[in-house]
C-alpha cells in the first residue's frame, strides 16, 4: 500500500509542470480556433471541447479575464443548436453563461462586448413567454444599452442590438427595418476593422451579420435579397453549416 501511495505521488508531481506547459494565452487561442472550426461545421462537440479549455483557463488563471466571456460565448453557440430541441439543456447553458459574463463584466467593467452579449443570453432567456420577457427584457435592454454606451460602433454591439430588434415583438421595440439597418452599419464595421493587437479580442460575427440580414429580409418575403444576404456570409465564412444547412434550405422551402 505504502509502495502505491509513493508512486501515486511521484506520478503528481512527474504531471504536475504538464499542466502548466501551455501558457493561458495558447490555450485560449487554441480554444478560439475549435470553437470557430465547431461554429462554421456545426459540430457541438468541438464548440463542447472549446468550451473545456476556456474552462481549464478560467479554474487556473485569476489573470485570464477573456476567459469567462468565452465560456459565455460557447454556451450561446452550443445553446442555441439546442433551443428547438432540448430546452432544458439549452435554459441550462444560458443560465451558466449569464453567470460567466457577470464574472467577465466584474473583472472588466467597461467590456462592451460582454454586456452586449449579456444581453443576448437574457433575450434567449426572455423568449420563454410573457413573465419572462417581463422579467428578462428589461435586464436585455439595460445590458445592450450599456454595451452601445461603451462603443456604439463595435460591430458585434450592433450586431446583437440588430438581433434583438428582429426577435422581439412589436408592442415591446421590435423593428424589423431598425434591425437591417443596425446589421448593414455593423457589416460596415466588420469591413473597416483592422485586427487588434490583443489576440484575445473577439473577432466573430461578421458572417453573422450577413445571415442575420437574410433572416431579415425572409421574415419580409424578400427571398431575392435574402438569398443574396446567405450568400455573403458563406463567401465570409466558406462552409457555414448555419447557412448552408439551414437557412438557405428554409428559404428554398418558402
């Protein structure tokens, strides 16, 4: 028993430095690229085992701060594969990635990245009936008025603002053409950006916008422009499962 015990230790302390081999920094760039290459394949696992390394990073490092937002990020691309199919699961995910973003707000404050997609996780939340768009609406609309009061002219600010419009209903701000025009200003965005020096820095979303205007304008029986929408965001991300798989199909059912 003694003999097992030692070798026990000696295998902890023999991994021990293997788990702080890879600086955090790699690690969440590698977890940038699964979860990107899991975005554009559709592939839940990848975007699961992103999510794990941004996880690892978090539980490690008091110094990761984009960590948390990551983590935030993967449950909304995960969640949302599953908000037709597996409520529970999907409510779950949204739930840990509200909490994820209220710790990256806590350690950056001024992330107008983090509100803004804050506040998409609480729309998601707000979409669940009358009590709860009562209840999460307001904390939607006061995280992506932060967010654009912050940087109005980041591109996934207007981009997730532009989605809220779409989403909601009418009587509570819905604005279909509101909603293409904060999307065209976004895709604007996305063109002008030059990369930052912060590798961290979100990068998504420019494909995004472009499918988002398609929806737009399908949701406005406009399938000439809505295909030609579709097909800017697969010329932007070549291979969106999204895209490919799912709403171009829908338009072709309509």
């Amino acid at each position: 028993m003694r003999t097992v015990l030692m070798l026990l230790a000696l295998l902890l302390v023999a991994s021990a430095p293997l788990a702080h081999a890879q600086p955090a920094d790699s690690l969440m760039r590698q977890g940038r690229q699964l979860l990107d290459r899991g975005v554009t394949a559709g592939d839940v696992d990848a975007m699961q085992q992103a999510r794990a390394l941004f996880e690892r990073v978090a539980s490690a490092s008091n110094d990761a701060v984009w960590a948390p937002y990551y983590i935030g990020l993967a449950n909304y691309r995960i969640a949302t594969r599953f908000l037709d199919r597996d409520e529970d699961r999907a409510d779950a995910l949204i739930d840990d990635g509200i909490d994820r973003l209220d710790a990256a707000i806590e350690a950056q404050p001024e992330s107008a990245e983090a509100h803004a997609l804050l506040s998409t996780l609480y729309g998601l939340k707000a979409r669940g009936g009358m009590f709860s768009g009562m209840r999460y609406g307001p904390r939607a609309d006061g995280a992506i008025e932060r967010a654009q009061q912050l940087a109005p002219s980041n591109p996934r600010v207007l981009l997730l603002h532009a989605v809220s419009l779409l989403n909601k209903p009418s009587r509570w701000g819905g604005d279909r053409d509101g909603a293409i025009a904060a999307l065209n200003r976004a895709i604007q965005q996305f063109e002008a950006a030059r990369p930052s020096d912060d590798a961290l820095q979100p990068r998504w979303g420019h494909a995004d916008a472009y499918a988002w205007v398609g929806i737009a304008h399908m949701k406005g029986g406009d399938t000439a422009q809505a295909r030609a929408a579709f097909e800017q965001a697969l010329a932007v991300r070549p291979g969106y499962s999204w895209v490919e798989a799912g709403l171009l199909p829908q338009l072709a059912a309509k």
